[in-house]
C-alpha cells in the first residue's frame, strides 16, 4: 500500500512540475527579449517539461512538449534541434484531427524553426500558412497564438519587386 501510495504522489508531482515547467517556458518564450540567464532558464524549463511528460502525459502531452522544444530551439538559433522537435510536433498535430489552433501554432513554430535552420522556402510557407489559419480563430486562441507567433520571423520578400 504504502509504494501504490507513493507512485500516485510521484505521479502527482510529475503532473504539476510537467505544468509549471511548461508554463514558464512558454512565458519566457514570448517575451521580446531575453538575458543569458533567462535564455537558460527557457532552455532547461523546456526540457524539463518534457521529462515530466514523459513520465505522466499522454502522446499529445509529449507532441506538445515537442512544439515547446521547437519554439524554443529555435528562438536559440539551434536549427536542427528546433527541426526536429517542430516537425515532430507538426507531424502528430497534421494526422489526426487537431483543433484549428493546434494546427497553426505548428505550423508557427515549424516556421520558425525552419528560419533557424535556414530553409527559407519552409520558412515561407509555413509562416503563410500559420498567418492564414490565425484568421480565423477565436480571439481567446488568437491572443494565445500571437503571443508565439510575433516571435517568428517575418519572411524576406522573394521575386520582383
């Protein structure tokens, strides 16, 4: 009884630092600018809301987790690490029927993590795709939304001018 009782309250506390971990790096994720310490503290906040999950979510707690860690890896500037947690995320939200919004914060933070990587035509469309989607949201998930979204680097323009 007593190790039953003890893997619900590890349970438990894995659920809430999954949480708080993700919250505060999502937080730290939309502010304009960031010092060194608080670039770490994102970095380590991100990772460690994955762990949690790991421990207690579900796959769209951990396809969640890896948008963070796109977002993130991105915002960095670690272009192959944010590719790979975006296109994992994107890749579980585009298979199955994912809300409006889940769909355009992947294709945000693919975006994103595309710019970072330096793939310019993925940048592109993704980001035109994202912008065009956030239209049509609610304002409760768009105000959400563009929390992240300002965060993504506008595309350069391409072809005549």
């Amino acid at each position: 009884m007593q190790d039953q009782a003890n893997e619900e309250e590890i349970r438990k506390w894995h659920r809430w630092f999954g949480v708080e971990c993700n919250n505060r790096a999502w937080r730290l994720s939309e502010q304009p600018a960031r010092s060194p310490a608080e670039d770490r503290e994102l970095l380590n906040a991100a990772h460690a809301a994955a762990f949690h999950w790991s421990k207690v979510g579900t796959e769209l707690h951990a396809a969640r987790a890896d948008m963070l860690l796109g977002q993130v890896h991105a915002l960095l500037g670690h272009g192959d690490l944010a590719m790979r947690y975006a296109r994992s995320a994107f890749d579980f939200v585009t298979s199955r029927d994912s809300p409006d919004w889940e769909v355009a914060f992947g294709h945000a933070i693919l975006a994103n993590a595309a710019s970072a990587a330096g793939d310019r035509g993925a940048h592109a469309r993704h980001y035109a795709i994202a912008k065009e989607m956030a239209a049509r949201l609610g304002d409760e998930d768009r105000a959400i939304f563009d929390a992240t979204f300002r965060r993504v680097p506008v595309p350069e323009a391409t072809g005549p001018s």
